[in-house]
C-alpha cells in the first residue's frame, strides 16, 4: 500500500481535465504546517546559514542576500531572498556568473535558505508553484496561479531536471505544464509526497 497516491503527469500537451478544488480545511493545515516548517528550518539550519554566510562575504565584496521581484497571491509582488551565488553586481540569475562557492549553493538548493523567511512571512510555501518572475496570471495563461502561493518547493523541481526546467525555453514550457499538473491536482497529500521526493533526490546534496 502506497504511503501516497501514485500521480503520473499526462504527456505535454494533454493537460488534466481535473477540476481545481481543495477542502477548505486545507488552507489551514497547509499554513501551519509551513509556518512549523520554517521556523523549524530557521532553528536547525543556523549554524550552516552562518557558515555559508561568511564564506559568501569571504569570496567577494557586497550583499549576503538578494531580492529578487516575484508575484505571489493575486499578483501582488514581493521581494523573494536568496544567497548571492554571484560577483556584486553582476546578475543573479545568470547561471555562467555565479561563482564556485555559488553554483555549489545552486546545485545543493542551498541558496534557497533565506526562502524559509518568505515562507514565516507567508509569501511562499513550502511546495507550490514556481515563483516566476513574470506575472503568471498573464504572461504564462495561468489565471488560476495568482490565486495560490509560489513554493520553495515544486512539482516541476522534483520531476524534471532543474537545468533544463530552469534555463531553457523548451524547459519553461515543461515547467508551465508541471505548475498547471500541481494546480489541478494539489492536496496536502501530494505536497507531501512532493517534500519527500525533494528530500530524498540525490539532486537536492550534490
């Protein structure tokens, strides 16, 4: 007997045809469990936030932390923090920019600590959607999105290579199908089952 339900993603192309409903109660379980989630992250992860901290400002002059603009809950924007992976001024985004200690950060996820303080705030969870830079409920035809928040953690990130997901425009139509997948079928069940896959991929250390 399977701990979750078994999901398999339709071929691109064919989308579900499930309709997007969630029980109300969720919503709330949901929140609490983000907010044990990132203080819990918070605590545990200090020691090796201060550590990443000092070697980011060893390495070069400027900010521990960027912000970059995301839209989240009716398209409303905020500032989403990461661990600069990149020389000052340069762009974060970039991957041929970041630096050694900084593609290390990208490839463990470990630049996506300072999230968990998006998550206390409530402008992410910790699974969602991708938190795309562009508004979602136009740019990517996805009207339903505005209306749930991005996430730390996404379908798209634990089915797919993030590299071909994250840059390349044949891997930002996967990632839209994957985000749309995760809107019609999402239940605290499968945001479980999406952490555990996220935990346990070897992607996630090396």
């Amino acid at each position: 007997m399977l701990l979750f339900p078994k999901i398999d993603l339709p071929p691109i192309g064919r989308r579900s045809r499930a309709s997007i409903t969630r029980s109300q109660c969720q919503d709330p379980i949901k929140r609490g469990f983000d907010i044990v989630v990132a203080i819990a992250g918070l605590l545990l992860l200090s020691p090796l936030t201060l550590f990443i901290s000092l070697a980011i400002k060893s390495a070069s002059p400027g900010p521990i932390v960027c912000r970059h603009k995301r839209y989240g809950v009716n398209n409303a924007t905020f500032d989403l923090f990461q661990f600069r992976t990149t020389l000052a001024r340069q762009e974060e985004e970039t991957i041929t920019f970041a630096t050694r200690f900084g593609q290390l950060l990208r490839r463990s996820g470990m630049d996506k600590i300072p999230q968990l303080v998006n998550v206390l705030r409530g402008e992410l969870s910790v699974v969602g959607p991708h938190p795309f830079a562009t508004a979602p409920g136009t740019a990517l035809h996805l009207p339903e999105l505005h209306k749930v928040k991005p996430g730390l953690v996404s379908w798209a990130q634990v089915i797919d290579d993030r590299g071909k997901t994250a840059y390349s425009a044949d891997g930002l139509d996967r990632r839209i199908e994957y985000d749309r997948y995760y809107l019609e079928n999402r239940s605290f069940s499968f945001d479980m089952r999406i952490l555990l896959l996220a935990l346990s991929s070897r992607r996630t250390y090396l």
